[in-house]
C-alpha cells in the first residue's frame, strides 16, 4: 500500500497534483524542494486534505552531496518509505544550449546525473527494505532525439534506462520502479509553448498515471496513455523521411 511518500521535486505541478491524490488517501509525506515557504503551504494543504503527516525539507536536488544519508533521514521520519517519486527537472532552451555546452551541462547535471543518484540512493533503500516502488518521471522526448529537444531528450532518455535497470535488479527483491513518460503537460515547465487540443494533458490527468503505477504495472507508464501508439509510430518512422520533418 502507498502510504509512505518521499517526493523529490514536491513543487512541481505534476508533484503537487500527485501529492494531493496520495493525501486523500491518508498518506504520511516527506515533501522535497527548494522554496521553504511555499513547501509550508504545500504541507498544510495536504493536511487538510487528509495526509497523516507532511513532512518538508530544503535541498537542491542537484547540489546534494549526501543523497543516501539524507533517504535514510526520510525514511526514517516515515517508519520505512513505500513510494519515492523524482519529479524534479528543467527542461532548458535547446538553442541556447547548443552555442552555451555550459548550458548543456546544467541541463544534463540536473535531469541525469543528480536524478540518476537520487534514484540508486532511492533503490539500495528499497531493495534494503525489500518493498516499495520508486517512481522517476522520464519524458516521450526521450523516446526518439528531435532536433527541437534533444539535449532535455538525452538526459531524460539514460534516466530512462537507468530506471529499467533498476526494475531488472530490484524484480526478485519486492521491490519495483517504473518511468513514467508524460507528453505535452499543461504547467510552468511548458509556459514557453502554445497550449491546447487533444495531446495537452493537465497535471492531475499525470497524477492518475503515477498513482496507479505506485501499485502495479511498469517498468515503464506512458501519460496519458495513448501516448505509447504515439511513440511506436515516431520511432518506426525510418530516418530519411524524419529528417525531413521539423519536430
Ligand atoms: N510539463 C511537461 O510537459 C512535462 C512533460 C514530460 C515530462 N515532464 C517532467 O515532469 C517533471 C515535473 O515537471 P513539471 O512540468 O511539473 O514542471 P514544473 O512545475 O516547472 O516543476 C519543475 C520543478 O523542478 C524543480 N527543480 C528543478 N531543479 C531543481 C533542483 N536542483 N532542486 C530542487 N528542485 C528543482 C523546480 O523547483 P524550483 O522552483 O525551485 O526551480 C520546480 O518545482 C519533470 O521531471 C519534467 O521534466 C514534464
């Protein structure tokens, strides 16, 4: 049952949404991020909403030199973790990351390699306790290399297959992982893009998605779903014709 919750990036939408789902259901949270006041907000939301407790702590997920020392801190306050979700991420400007390899570093720092050693801290601990899921929050950018996103699509892609390796190791111990690949959301992360029509999914829609893999299903959960068919079809699409295309 998912009622020990770590989120690692707690103020983001698509975590925000999922965190009210799992309150409602009595859960006891540990809230990561970076914004103590509104980590407060957040908690007392929850509270009333029906969380047992809602814990919240200050890091940058990116910067933090300690990540299994802090996990075991966590799971600590909570008796044991049953769910640890890393939903964290930037999503950077392709361009500027072209001319800048600086930006394109940042951009992998933060969405590869700091979430990648969140999610081995997250597994030792799991695999340890031989129970719990770790969800991570991958993309369908990671699914094919476009020109419009690739390095944002790079970095999502290894998280990608770092998860499916953790799912492979973890299968014979209780525990499970699963990467949950969000399309087009509706949130600040996309503030920058025309919004709207049937592909545009809202943060709760995602939610759904992360909640019912906290139980089953996986290694790896599309959001909304039909975009797996989507995805099939992207990536059998042969390379001469796809470089014809502006995607
Ligand atoms: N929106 C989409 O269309 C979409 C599609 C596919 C996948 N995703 C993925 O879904 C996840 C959630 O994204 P969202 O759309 O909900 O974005 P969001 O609302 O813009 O939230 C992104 C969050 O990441 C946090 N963050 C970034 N770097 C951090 C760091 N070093 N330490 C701590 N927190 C950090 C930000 O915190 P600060 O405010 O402190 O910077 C912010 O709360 C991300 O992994 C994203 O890549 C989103």
């Amino acid at each position: 049952m998912s009622d020990r919750i770590v989120i690692l990036g707690a103020l983001s939408a698509i975590a925000e949404a999922t965190a009210r789902r799992f309150a409602a259901s009595g859960a006891a949270l540990v809230l990561v991020a970076r914004d103590e006041a509104r980590l407060k907000e957040l908690a007392a939301d929850l509270m009333v909403r029906g969380a047992t407790c809602a814990h919240i702590a200050l890091c940058d997920l990116a910067a933090e030199p300690d990540p299994e020392g802090r996990m075991r801190t966590w799971s600590d306050l909570l008796g044991g973790v049953s769910v640890a979700l890393i939903a964290y991420g930037v999503l950077g400007d392709q361009a500027a990351s072209e001319k800048d390899l600086a930006l394109t570093q940042q951009q992998i720092a933060v969405n590869f390699t700091s979430a990648a050693l969140w999610a081995q801290a997250a597994a030792n601990l799991l695999e340890r306790q031989r129970g719990g899921t770790l969800l991570v929050i991958g993309s369908v950018a990671g699914d094919r290399g476009r020109a419009s996103n690739y390095v944002y699509g790079a970095a999502k892609a290894g998280l990608a297959t770092l998860t499916q390796g953790i799912a492979h190791r973890l299968a014979r111990s209780g525990a499970r992982a699963v990467t949950i690949k969000p399309g087009f959301v509706d949130t600040p992360m996309t503030a920058g893009l025309a919004k709207g029509g049937p592909l545009w999914a809202t943060p709760a829609q995602v939610a759904d998605v992360i909640v019912r893999a906290a139980e089953k299903g996986g290694p790896v959960a599309y959001a909304p779903w039909f975009w797996r068919y989507i995805l099939l079809i992207i990536r059998a699409v042969p390379a001469f014709l796809f470089h014809k295309t502006k995607l």
